[in-house]
C-alpha cells in the first residue's frame, strides 16, 4: 500500500512530506529528480519509476508533482487515481491547489492526508465526508477560531460513512431547492492536411451541483442514449436501472460532483463544430515567418457557436508575433510559445481571421516544415448529445 | 500566527534548498526552546498553535524529537484537534523515543474506550502505526474489543490495524487469534469492513504465500460478490483483486462470476476497472467460446479499455502497458479500436511509445493503409526516440502485413500442392500480375513464376516451397508462461514491468506463481498436479494376444507382399534378398489370412488422408518437412506438368538403405552407438510356450536417425528353426521394416542370436491403442507367431526436432490452449543433466529460465511424421518432483511422449 507521499515543485524542492507507515528518508527522490533531469519536458517523467527497494508513483498537476512511495506489489492505477483524489481535495478545500495553497494550509494538508489513507489503505475520499471531519479553512472561520479556541475538525463521526449511500450527509437542509447539471464534451479529433477527418471522439463529463434537501431521488433520461459507447458512473447512479432502461436513477451527493463521464467512440459520426483553415509559412533564410489562421462554423446544426478559443504550439525557433485578429483578442508567451486567440461568437457571415508575421529565431530558420499547428477549440453553450 | 507564519517560511527556505534529510536533523537551539515553553503553556489556544508549529516544522523534515514530553502532555485533552495533531506527532517520533512513548499508552488505552466511536477508532488506529514493541503489547486487549465493536466503522479501523500489527509483531498476530477473527469478518454485515479485512487479509496474504488465509470457496466469494456491489470504490479495488486469485469449479459458477463483476468496468475510477478487467480476463479462460456469453463478454471489455485512454496521462500508461497484455493474449477484443491507439500532440512521450507499440501489434490487412499514414507522420515528428521508434514500426508493419507480392506466391504455393483444383486461379492471377499490373516488382515476380512454372515444375516446387528463414515481427512477444502469469497480475506493478511479482518486488516473500485456469473441456486441467499424475497410467506390459484375440488381429494385419518403401523410393540395394524373404512370408501368411493386401496401398493412404487422427491439423505451411513428405509421395502433383515423381525421401529411410548388410550387422553387435539415445532393456515379447519353442525378447532403439528393433531369438525347442521373417501390422506411426531380418544360418537348438531390424516409418497407419502398440508377426519354417509390444516414443524422435526458438515462441502461442501437464517424481538431476539427458534422445532444449530457484526448459521435439510436440519443464532445485507441460495440434500423443520423458530422464 502506498507507504510515503512526497510533494516536490517544478524547481525540484520536496516541499512537504507525509509517511503513513514507517518514515522513508527523502533521499529515495532522488531517483526521481534522475528521471526528471533526463526528461525533456516536465510531463514526460515517467509515472513509474523503479528504485532499488521502493517504487515512486507519480502524477503532475498544477506543476506539482505528488510523489507516491510503495514497498510492495500494489496497483498503479490505485495509487495514480488515489493521487488524483488527493489533489482534487486539496483544490476543493483551497480553492487552488499550488504550493503557496499548501503551504498556508500545512496542518490540514496533514490532517486530511492522515484522514484519506490509513496504513495505506484509503480510508475517507469523499469531499462529502472529508469536509463534515475537517471543515474546510475560510477567512471568517479562521477568524472565529481564533476568537473563540473552535477548531475546524469535526467531532462527531461523519453520517456517510457508514450508510449505504456514503456518497451523502444526512440532514441537508436548504431553503432554496435547486439542481444544476453541466455537460461538458471534449471532442478529440486529427484532421489531415485537406481537412478530412481520420478520426474524431468525444469525452463527455456531467457535472452536477445539487443542492437539495433530505434524500432527494433523482432520474434523468437521455434522448439518445445509444450514443454513448462507454460510461462511467458516480458510484451513486444505480447501475441495474441503467443497464435495463438506459435512465440514470440515483440518490446525488450533497454539492458538486461528477455523476457520469462518457465516451462516444469514432465508430459514431462525430460532428467537428468548426472548422480550421491555416497557412503558416518559415521563409528560408529570414527571420520573418506568416501566419494566416481562419476560422469556420461546420455543420452547427443552426446553432451559434461561442465562446471559441483557439490555441497553437508554435515551434520553439519563434521569438514573437505580430498579428491582427479580426474579432477577439489573442495572446503569445514568448517562453511556453503558446499562442491563444479568444475568438468569442462566430459569425458564418463574416468568418474570423488571424493573420500577421511571426519573427524567427536567426538559427532556427532552417525548418521548413509546418510546425503541428494543433488547435484545441472549445465551444461553450454547445448543444450536446443530451 | 504571525510569529508562525514568519517561521513556516523560515522553514521554507530552509527546505527549499536542501534534498536530504540528513540536513534535517538538527534545528536552532533557540527555536527549540520557544516551542518548548509554548507546548508547556496554560493556555490552551497557544498549546495548540505551538503543536501545529511542531507539526508544521515535522512535514518540511526538520527533526522536532526534542519536544517528545511536551508534545506528549498535551495528549490529554478533550480537544479532538489538539488529539489529533499529538498523534500525528507520536505516530512519526514514538520510534526513536520507545521510553517516552510508553507514557501516551494509558490514554491510547483509555480512548479505546470513550463513547465516541470516532475516538475509538482513532486510538486503535494510531497505536497501531506506533512501531514500538512495549505500546503494541498493550495494544491487544484494545484491539481484541475494537474488532467486535458494535460501530462498523471502529470495526473497518480495527481490521486494518491487525495488518498493522502483523507488519511489527507476526507471530503476535498469529499468537492472539487475530487473523481467525480477520477472516470471520469477511463475513461481517458492512460492505466497508468486509473490504477493510480483504484487504488486510491479503496484505498479510503477501508475506505467507503459502498461508491459507484467504481460502476462497463458493460462500465466501458470494459474500464477496454481495460487498463488492456497495462497498467504496477503494474496498471494491481489494475486493476484485482477491477474487482474481480465486478458481471456480466450473465454467458455469466463471460464468455467474464474470456476470456480477461486469458492471464494475462503468466504475469512474479507473482502478477499479482495471481489477475488473483482470478478473474477467482470467475467467473468461473458463468459458467455452461457443458460449455466446463469452462473445457478449468480449465486446464489453473493449469500450472501458478505450476510455481508459482519456483520463490522465499517467492513468493512460498504465492501461496502456496493461492493453499490451490484453492483445497478445486475446486480439480480438481491439482489434476494431485501432484509431484510439493514434497518438496525440499533447502525450507524454511514455504514452506515445506504448501506443505505437499496441498500434503494431493490432495492425493487420484490414487496417494497413492507414496505421502506415500514421507512422508516416510520426517519423516527421521532433522528439528523435519517438521518431526512431516509428521508422522502426513501419519496418514491423511491413513484416506482419501480407501484400500483393504475398499473395502471388500464396497462389503458386497453393497451385504446387493442389495443381488440379486451382490451375484456373493461378493462371489467372499470373496474368493479372504480369500484364494488368503496374508495380514492377510484381509483374517481375509473376514473370519468374510462370516462366519457372511451365519449364521445370519440380525446380518451381524446389525454390517456391523451400524452407525460408522466419522473420517474425513479434520479437517483442512475451514468453508464453510469462504472459498468462501477468494476465493474473492486470492492473499490478508486474503489468506495467512485464516482468513476474516475484522477480522485483522486494516486499513480496515467495509470491506464489499465478497461472490461467484451463479452458472448459480440457480434461488435464493444469490446477491439480495429482490428479493429472494419477491419470498417468502404468505403462502396460505388452500383451500377448491369446488365440481368440489373434483371429481379429489377424484380419487387421494388412501384410504387404513388397515393402510399403518401394513404391516411392528406389529399392534398397539388398532387395533381391528381401523380396525372397517377404515372399516366403507373405506365402505363407497370405493364405493363411485371406488378406487382400496390395502393394501401393500404404503410401496413398499416409499420403491422402490427412485427417487421418494423428497428423497434425495444423495448416500446410506449419511445418514444411513434412509437407515435403507430403508432396512427395503425391504423384498428382508432378503429372500437372509432366515431370516424374519426385523423391523426396526422409533421412530416416534413405540411411539404412545405402548402407548396406554390413553396416547393420556392426549395429546389431551394439558398437558404433554416437549418440546416448535412451535404450530400454530388452523384455521377452514372445515366450517359448507360445513360440513353440521360440522365444523373442527384444527392445528399440535409434542411433543416428535410424530406428532399430533389437532382438535376441532363442531356439528352446528341440529342432533347428530356420526361414525367418518379420511382418508388422499397420500402426500408429507407419513403422515398418525397412529390410528383412537378417537370420543367415539356421537356429540350432539352445542356440541365441542377435538380430537387428532397421526400421522406417513409411508403413501404413493406423491409430494403435496405446498409441505406441505394434502388432507383430514372426514366421519360421515352424509356424507364424504373433505378438505385440510397445515401442518407446522415443525412437520416433527424429533428429532434425530442434525448432527455432521465434518459431517455438509463435507455435506455442499459436497452439490453442491445450496443454497437458504431467509430474515425474523421484527424478534426482539437475535441469542440465536432464536436458543433456533429453537430448540424447532428440528432445532439443532451445531455452533455458531461472525463476526463483525453478529451472524451466523449453524444448521441441519431432516425431517422424512431422507432429511437433513443444514442452516446458519444470525443474524445482532440490525437489526431485519434474513438471512437463506439452502442447502438441495432436494432443493424442501427449501421453506417450510423457512416457518417454519420464522413461529417458529415469534411465
């Protein structure tokens, strides 16, 4: 089971460090800080990485790297989605999860870490009952606290805990009774150079808030739900009902929570929104480069498209760009060379461009080749599948 | 909080520019001092900010043990914050200080028993993590009650701190009933505690392989099964694993397994999935194919695995590593997903190189055009591993992937062994190639066909079917045993090493080795060494048929009046005495039996009738000696174009031929032996009282590729014997003599003589039972004896049974799987004796693992009528008890060639 967690930031700084059994000497990371030095890009350290009598587990969020130690044979997934876990706490009760976050909260970092994991074993996970053992730190509390010698650990035992819907507190009481639920798609596509589709998938997540009183008992159908080639369900959603009728029957957390993610494979005809016409020229010999990127609604449905962003890796032999968006604004760091261009609403009349001149790097002007212009676009307010 | 603060960063800096902790274990006297006298405050709001500072100071590293008494006061206290920061601390110092730690005891003791279970729990949880002999002494009693506590959730804490204690204090554990209580909770109402003690049970499962502390049986993986529907995704993580090791009976209770777990692969956390992948991949071995639940259950595992691959990065690899398991071992559950594989701008680089990977490994006909679209595009890329790995997966897709230029030479393959029923096709096709197409190469190619065709039908056959060198694609293929072994393992360290538990993980004390159950049907399951041995049964003295029997034998015995041999082969040069000699025998027997033998017979029917039960039903191309053989012995073929028969003739055959009478009476005298081929000794076959006076005793052997019967016959009767032949009945493997029996003078009475009999395996065939019963026939100037005796396999052995270690690799994957398993015991040698041993006798070792102590051999060997039988052996140092496993495509003969195994290595 996972024995040791260490916290290390993007200058290679172990900044916090909790051990669950035994305390296991920090020299262990440097083995990672080996596989970080050899890694070319801070995401392509390996997430595995074996060491003479440990294995170091490791996911990159926020550019933080949280560094499981384990002794024996354990699943990696569990490790990895149990670091993801932890994260998406520390980003729940922080609102942000950086190392400042951390560090200011120091104590219930510590006091979470020992709540979410015993011996190794996890043991509370759910933000439901994490927050009813150890309230999250807001300003007025900290004040109060202060004042008045409370404290911010619960000290009655979580009601979930041991229901049979975990999931849910008992008791929720609100005044206003209201449900929210976003659909978010991620459509992932390669497009050839013509612009045909070699092949395209969706992502979908539902995100819900529901903030509703006692039990509540929700079902919510889909159109089509045939669509959906794969999904996973928040363990709430009761699996028989969907499997026999194709509904969602469940009794929803209390607050936020992700009831369901879905894949809708290529094999169904994914409809790209927008389309992507680029031109991106390195002239021999310059240190002048052109840029012309224009943008399209595809196959809308009739329906407007908003909220467009686009964004393009520019090779690194890109010092700057000068260019001239027709509608919207666009932004380029020159250290990442990320270049984003917020395009807003798209109008089919009057279809939106950027065009302009990059300045190169003078040794770099060798490189004819395209640069891979990829462009992730997203859409909001976009009629989903649901 | 601000004095705090100011000191956190202090901290900070400090930590910020150091890595290890050995630069940790000293801090500021002053610092120290501080916090001492705040821990020792009145007031309890400044104790609690100095334990947080004490805290804060612990998780950058900084040694804070100096204030373990201070810290320790504060202990009592109705301040469950304050609580619980001093156990933060004691759980991290109470080591170095043992003396110290003693003190918290009475309160640990004290909290097992407040009202609220929270403090329960929380006492017995962090006295467990306190790894300090006296404190766990006192921990039992807690313990023991927190176990039966009557709050579930003091009841999971409880579980987990018997692995705990277990971890510090085994024989403890053991000592105190512990782990019977553990497992009685399996059984518990609350799904969470179920989980907590299957989890626990198999931590401490972990360091007693061999400990029956999950014993698995049909109730508790029921209760199991109940839990795992409500339990958290973590507990159905433990739970899943645990039923991965578990075997059912049958196909049916696999079936209503395979059935509850299913709905676990829509689980968001991906975990979860996995070890439900893991746990269908083994059962479905269970399952017969036709079974249309196992295709059901096919096309569920596919979508999870798919989406696998849009969580996060590190989450992608793991499934990823784990998918590359999944196609080798069943293909086609992916085979349609190969766009999911494609990688994207935005991998990590370790995520892109596991997927061109499994990209190769799905690429077929089907998908050719655009996986090579793909790669072509990789190999523009920057990162230059990448890019080198992508040109390297062009050249592989090239391998696997037939083309046009494959399929030309498919056709003129075909055409040389089935000229008559596909002379249209490949007249066809050649002129489509050579005047339709506009690739060079392959009009070139049509060309050199038709040309080599219609001038030199025998040459074509000489260059278009001979034997080509394999290069093989799947250099990378795991190791068949490997594979099935971390199939069991999914979702583990060893799935993303590809390498055993056992042969990395450090924690792991002698972790059993994990097999797939065997397929439904197969009667040799590999789960139970004894029986499978218990089946073995004793080799039968060979049995003399009495009279009544010999009437039924006698019309079976299909005697030739020519030696089955010479209807495709040139005769032997000692034919003019051999005919004399058959003659004489078929006179006499021929009459005697009625028996409408004809000379030809036996080879057409070897020849045409490869259904016949004991050739290989493997397709043509598989093993290319025999097709030789094959296509030899068919005449239809050369008449296509008008050549003359060819002859093609065995080895075996064509030695003892040339060499003549000398050469077999220097054998039958014993010399000249140069291999240490396996030689039972010789038994009596035929008795003198049923021999009137005859007696034969003999045995076989082979020595340089030829098989040899050896015989001492012995006059016991009163008269002189003379005019002796040999006649076999069809049998299994188309033995047959290959000359006469050479007995020159006459056989006085008393007298002994050694006679050999070079034997050849171009008779007729006939499935024997046993396999390797042989029906013989003996004449003298007296009478026609009959009798039978069994041969060892062994002689069949043939020389050339040294197969390729790629081609052994692809054959013993390729096989399906139907291996059967058998022990040998009381063998005392080393696995290299043994081999050296095996391959006096022809069975070839073409590699050689050590795991943990157990030698496994692979070997090959080849029977003379092409079957190719794969082995592995297992050879445990120290244990005289040998394991043989055998794939054969004809898994009749698995039985006889055990027998020589076992006759070999106990020689």
């Amino acid at each position: 089971m996972i024995h040791s967690l260490f916290l290390i930031n993007a200058s290679g700084d172990i900044f916090l460090e909790k051990h669950w059994k035994s305390v296991v000497s920090r020299s262990v990371c440097d083995y990672f800080f080996e596989a970080q030095e050899r890694a070319s890009e801070p995401e392509n350290v390996p997430p595995v990485i074996p060491t003479p009598h440990h294995y170091l587990i490791s996911v990159l969020r926020h550019r933080i790297y949280f560094v499981a130690v384990i002794q024996s044979e354990v699943p990696p997934l569990f490790v990895i989605e149990f670091l993801h876990r932890v994260v998406d706490t520390f980003q729940d009760y922080f609102g942000v999860c950086t190392e400042a976050a951390i560090k200011d909260n120091v104590v219930v970092v510590y006091e979470l870490l020992e709540e979410m994991l015993d011996n190794g074993f996890p043991l509370a996970t759910e933000s439901n009952i994490l927050k009813e053992l150890i309230k999250p730190p807001t300003i007025l509390r900290t004040m109060v606290n202060t004042i008045t010698g409370s404290t911010n650990v619960g000290e009655q035992l979580p009601t979930g805990q041991l229901s049979v819907v975990p999931w849910r507190r008992t008791g929720v009481k609100y005044t206003n009774n209201e449900a929210y639920f976003d659909v978010v798609e991620e459509i992932d596509a390669i497009i050839d150079k013509s612009g045909s589709t070699i092949t395209a998938e969706i992502q979908g997540v539902i995100d819900a808030c529901v903030k509703l009183t006692g039990m509540p008992d929700l079902t919510l159908s889909f159109m089509n739900p045939r669509l959906l080639d794969d999904v996973s369900f928040h363990p709430c959603v009761r699996f028989k009902r969907w499997e026999a009728e194709r509904i969602l029957s469940f009794i929803p957390p209390d607050g936020n929570f992700r009831l369901l993610s879905y894949h809708v494979s290529s094999q169904n005809l994914v409809a790209i929104p927008v389309y992507v016409k680029h031109n991106i020229t390195f002239r021999e010999g310059s240190s002048q480069g052109r840029f012309d990127l224009t943008l399209g609604p595809k196959q809308t449905m009739g329906k407007a498209v908003e909220s467009v962003l686009v964004s393009s890796q520019l090779p690194r032999g890109v010092l700057n760009v000068n260019l001239n968006p027709s509608q919207g604004t666009y932004t380029f760091d020159p250290v990442t060379k990320l270049l984003s261009w917020d395009v807003g609403k798209i109008n089919p009349q009057k279809l939106p461009s950027l065009k302009g001149s990059m300045s190169l790097q003078a040794g770099a002007s060798k490189q004819t080749r395209t640069p891979p212009s990829t462009s992730s676009l997203r859409s909001n307010k976009w009629p989903s599948q649901v | 909080m601000q004095e705090w603060a100011n000191q956190l960063c202090e901290n900070r800096q400090f930590g910020s520019k150091m890595t290890d902790s050995k630069y940790f274990t000293t801090t500021k006297k002053g610092e120290i001092f501080e916090l001492k006298a705040e821990l020792n405050s009145d007031k309890k709001e400044k104790k609690k900010e100095a334990v947080k500072k004490v805290i804060a100071s612990m998780t950058v590293g900084k040694d804070v043990s100096a204030l373990f008494p201070d810290v320790v006061n504060c202990m009592q206290t109705d301040n469950l914050e304050l609580k619980k920061l001093v156990y933060l601390y004691l759980m991290n110092y109470a080591k170095s200080q043992p003396d110290m730690a003693i003190m918290a005891v009475n309160t640990f003791v004290k909290d097992c028993e407040d009202p609220n279970p929270l403090i329960r729990a929380l006492a017995v949880r962090t006295m467990g993590c306190i790894r300090v002999d006296k404190i766990t002494e006192y921990l039992c009693e807690p313990l023991r009650k927190c176990l039966k506590d009557e709050d579930p959730y003091v009841r999971k804490t409880a579980a987990v701190c018997v692995a705990k204690l277990h971890d510090i204090n085994a024989q403890l554990v053991e000592d105190q009933g512990f782990l019977d209580t553990l497992k009685d909770l399996i059984s518990d109402s609350n799904p969470m505690v179920v989980a907590n003690a299957v989890a626990a049970l198999s931590e401490i499962a972990e360091s007693h392989p061999n400990s029956n502390l999950l014993d698995l049986n049909p109730q508790t993986i029921n209760k199991l099964l109940t839990a795992l529907n409500e339990c958290t995704e973590w507990g159905q993580i433990f739970i899943l694993d645990c039923l991965a090791n578990y075997t059912p009976r049958d196909d049916r209770e696999s079936q209503s397994i395979c059935e509850r777990v299913t709905p676990r692969l829509s689980h968001a956390n991906s975990a979860v999935v996995l070890s439900a992948v893991k746990v269908l991949m083994k059962f479905m071995e269970m399952l017969p194919k036709d079974l249309d639940y196992y295709g059901t259950l096919l096309k569920k595992l596919a979508p999870p695995l798919v989406t696998l691959l849009s969580a996060e990065p590190e989450l992608q690899y793991v499934a990823l590593r784990n998918i590359n398991l999944i196609v080798q071992r069943r293909p086609e559950i992916l085979k349609h997903e190969m766009k999911v594989f494609f990688v994207k701008y935005n991998d990590p680089i370790y995520v892109k190189l596991e997927k061109l990977d499994i990209m190769i490994r799905l690429a077929s006909q089907a998908n050719i055009a655009q996986v090579l679209a793909e790669l072509k595009e990789y190999a523009t890329e920057v990162d230059v591993d990448f890019v080198r790995k992508a040109v390297r997966a062009i050249g592989r897709c090239a391998i696997k992937v037939e083309v046009q230029l494959q399929l030309l030479t498919g056709i003129v393959k075909l055409f040389l062994k089935k000229p008559t029923e596909t002379q249209e096709l490949v007249q066809q096709v050649l002129s489509l190639a050579t005047q339709d197409s506009d690739n060079p190469d392959l009009r070139d190619r049509g060309y050199i066909y038709w040309r080599l065709l219609s001038t030199d039908p025998v040459a074509a056959k000489e260059v278009v079917l001979a034997e080509k060198p394999l290069i093989s694609e799947e250099t990378d293929l795991i190791e068949p045993t490997l594979l099935e072994e971390l199939i069991c393992h999914i979702g583990t360290l060893a799935s993303v090493y590809h390498k055993p538990p056992s042969a990395f993980v450090e924690g792991s004390r002698g972790v059993q080795h994990k097999r797939l159950p065997g397929s439904a049907g197969s009667g040799e399951s590999v789960e139970s060494p004894e029986a499978a041995s218990a089946a073995v049964p004793e080799p039968t003295p060979s049995v003399i048929p009495s009279q009544e029997d010999l009437l039924g034998d006698l019309l079976n015995l299909n005697l030739d009046l020519t030696p089955p041999t010479s209807s495709t082969a040139p005769p032997p040069p000692s034919s003019g005495l051999q005919m004399g000699a058959m003659d004489l025998l078929g006179g006499g027997l021929d009459s005697l039996m009625g028996d409408d033998a004809e000379p030809h017979q036996s080879v057409c029917v070897r020849s045409d009738t490869p259904q016949s039960p004991l050739q290989s039903p493997s397709p043509p191309d598989y093993s290319p000696t025999q097709l030789g053989g094959d296509l030899g012995a068919n005449p239809t073929i050369g008449a296509g174009f008008g050549a003359p028969p060819p002859a093609a003739v065995p080895p075996s055959f064509t030695a003892p031929a040339s060499r003549g009478l000398d050469d077999l009476f220097d054998l039958s005298g014993g010399v000249g032996m140069p291999t240490g081929a396996y030689c039972p000794a010789k038994t009596v076959w035929l008795p003198a009282m049923k021999g009137k006076g005859l007696e034969i005793s003999g045995t076989f052997t082979r020595r340089s590729g030829v098989i040899q019967m050896e015989m001492t016959l012995t006059n016991k009767a009163m008269s002189v014997m003379t005019d002796f032949a040999i006649q076999f009945n069809r049998n299994s493997f188309g033995l047959a003599p290959a000359g006469p029996l050479q007995v020159l003078t006459p056989l006085s009475p008393n007298q002994s003589i050694e006679v050999a009999l070079p034997l050849n395996t171009l008779g007729p065939v006939m499935k024997m039972e046993p396999l390797n019963n042989l029906q013989v026939a003996v004449k003298n100037n007296i009478d026609v004896f009959y009798f039978s005796c069994q041969y060892p396999m062994s002689v069949l052995f043939s020389e050339d049974g040294k197969m390729e270690s790629k081609v052994f690799l692809v054959t013993w994957k390729d096989i399906p799987n139907e291996e059967s398993q058998f022990q040998i015991k009381d063998c005392h040698l080393n696995s290299d004796a043994a081999s050296n041993k095996l391959q006096g006798s022809n069975v070839f070792t073409i590699a050689k693992r050590t795991v943990e102590g157990q030698d496994m051999l692979y070997q090959s060997l080849k029977l003379t009528n092409g079957i190719w039988v794969l082995a592995e052996l297992k050879v445990q140092t120290g244990s005289p008890v040998f394991t043989v496993s055998l794939k054969c495509r004809a898994p009749e003969v698995s039985q006889a060639v055990f027998q020589s195994y076992e006759a070999i290595l106990k020689n």
